[in-house]
C-alpha cells in the first residue's frame, strides 16, 4: 500500500503497484496526474498498448490472485480503467465501479492546500476526472458515492451502493465495525462546502462544474435517470471543445 503520508495519516489505501502502473501511462503520453487535460485513451501506440496489458496483468495476479473479491482505488483510475479492463477480464474479475463523488470546492481547496496548485486548475482536474469517469464506466455496474453519506452513515452508504452495483458484500456491512468507525472520523475532515452551486473555477468552467455536480448527484439518487447522462454529455462536448481551442493556441 502506498504509505500514510501528512495530509492523510491513516492511509491512502491504495495499491503501489497499481498508482505506479498508472503514473507510467501518464507519463507516456506527456502527463502527470496534476497536469492530464490533454490525456487521450487513443494516442496510446498498439505496443504500448500491449506492454501495459502485460504489466497489469503480473500486477492483478501477484497483488489479488488468492483473493475471492477484491477492491482497488486510486484517482488516476478514472482517465486510466479502460487500459485496466482487459486484464481485469483476463483474471476472470467480474467489475463494478463505485464512482465517489466530492463537492468541487472541497476538493479544489485540499488539493491547492497541500500541493500549491491554483484553485482554477484543481477545479478543471475535478471537472476532467468526473466526466471521464462517469463516461468510462456507463456500460459497467456501477453506484455513484457521494463523500458526504460516506462519512455521515457508511452502512447505509455501502448497503445502497452494494444494490445498485450488483455487490454482496462477503461480510456484509451490518455489525460492529470499530476499525472503519475510526478511519471515517468526521473530524479528520478539513474542507466543508457549503450546500448549493460550486464557487470555484475559471469563469468559462464553472458552469460545466456545476452542470457536472447537479448531474451527478442526481445518478447517486436516480442512476437510471437519462436527463443527466445528456446534461454531463453536453459538459464533456464543451469542455473538451474548449480544450483542443487552447491547445491550438
């Protein structure tokens, strides 16, 4: 697992293999995980495309093999999971997604906080990595997780999540769970938006923002709703619109 750093002293849970694999697709393409707006699945070569495959592949099996279900996280998953997928299925792993969702600002203010990002290129992060995601996994079983109901009731929480992904949890999400009670300590949280429209981004994102946010939680509360795949359709169109008109310069 990656290490418990400052900014997160009980951990990331994350694997290292895997936050390794997914720094090196970045990279490959010109990126980092701060710098990824110009990340495209289709620039990647047929051989590198191959040699990823082979990599993750050894990484599933050494890292889960013997697990009869397994979890893994980490933020660069949603630009990188359909280069995950074919070895996913090559290790006979039926997937589902949780889809977490946090409000822009707070996650634009930690991450301007702890690594001196400016707030408008944190919010088109946000922006870039949700609609990505939500586009990716359309056709896989997924829930959408709103950050709030996890730290507010994580049983109820997982116990939706579980029916509307198709999950069995193995040991079910009832009971005495001391262990996750202490890690989802509502006071180790240090970024609270306040309800309503985010205030956060360029002029010219901050309104895709919000498009995106009001799309997304209504998924979370309806995931078989259209009117919101066509609203975040119509946020993806633009922004990427607005992208290749900056990179043309």
């Amino acid at each position: 697992m990656l290490p418990a750093a400052a900014d997160n002293p009980a951990g990331f849970y994350e694997s290292l293999a895997l936050s390794s694999v997914n720094d090196m697709m970045l990279r490959a393409m010109g990126c980092a995980w701060h710098d990824c707006l110009s990340f495209d699945l289709n620039r990647l070569s047929d051989r590198a495309r191959a040699k990823t495959f082979d990599i993750s592949l050894g990484i599933l099996r050494e890292e889960f093999s013997d697990a009869p279900g397994f979890v893994f996280k980490d933020p660069r998953l949603c630009l990188t999971l359909p280069f995950w997928l074919p070895a996913l299925r090559a290790v006979g792993a039926t997937v589902a997604v949780l889809l977490v969702i946090r409000h822009p600002e707070e996650v634009a203010r930690s991450l301007s906080r702890r690594d001196r990002l400016p707030e408008s290129t944190v919010a088109a992060l946000w922006l870039h990595h949700m609609l990505e995601a939500e586009r990716i996994t359309r056709s896989l079983p997924r829930a959408v997780v709103a950050y709030d109901d996890l730290v507010a009731d994580w049983r109820g929480c997982m116990a939706h999540a579980g029916r509307m992904a198709g999950i069995a949890w193995p040991t079910g999400v009832g009971g005495e769970r001391p262990d996750i009670d202490a890690f989802l300590d509502p006071s180790a949280r240090h970024h609270v938006a306040a309800r309503g429209p985010a205030a956060v981004g360029s002029p010219s994102v901050r309104g895709l923002i919000n498009l995106a946010w009001s799309a997304l939680r209504e998924l979370r509360r309806n995931p078989v709703a259209s009117f919101p795949l066509e609203w975040l359709d119509q946020a993806h169109a633009t922004f990427t619109a607005r992208r290749e008109i900056a990179a043309a310069g």
